[in-house]
C-alpha cells in the first residue's frame, strides 16, 4: 500500500509542529517524526481502522491526534491530523468538510 498525505494534513502537521515548538525547542520534530510513524504504518494496517463519515479515522501513539485518512485502490489518502482536545464542534465542521475538499 502507497500512503500520499494531501496538502490539507500537511498543513494539520504545520500547525501541530508549531504548538510544540513553542512548548519545547526540539518537540516539535518529536512530534513530526511520532506522526509520520502512525502515517507510515498505514502501508500495513491501511483499511483496518473504524470509519467515521467517508474516511477512517485513527489515533496517533504519543500525540492526542486523530489521522483520518481514505483508501482507494493501492493507496491510502491522509486527508486530516486533528488535535482530539480541541472543541467537538471544531472537529465535526472539519469532518463534515473532509468529504468537500479533496
């Protein structure tokens, strides 16, 4: 299995990279190199995660994200990494816009 991250999780990664810069100098490579491990496994377990809307939907290891990512042929799509502390609205809408932008 392929695994593309979409330009829209690059910038969810952008944005989560800068948090814990700000937290700790170096932590927020920690937290690219903790993602991108969750996102590389997906070459094995793509397809196995529960659904939420159109997309399936994981938690991270280390980090309270949640990776939404979609499968189509011999590719994984990762559309979205979310904070999962952040407001259930917030995180809804986003869900509810997965679907309309890629």
């Amino acid at each position: 299995m392929r695994v593309r991250v979409l330009p829209s999780a690059l910038r969810d990664l952008d944005i989560g990279y800068e948090f814990y810069e700000r937290q700790e100098l170096g932590a927020g490579d920690y937290f690219i190199d903790s993602i991108s491990s969750d996102i590389g496994s997906l070459r094995i377990f793509a397809g196995i995660h529960r659904k939420r809307g159109d997309y399936f939907r994981f938690s991270s290891k280390r980090f309270p994200y949640w990776i939404y990512y979609g499968v189509s042929g011999d590719t994984a799509y990762v559309a979205a990494v979310l904070d999962s502390r952040q407001n259930p609205v917030r995180i809804r809408d986003r869900e509810k816009d997965l679907g309309k932008r890629e």
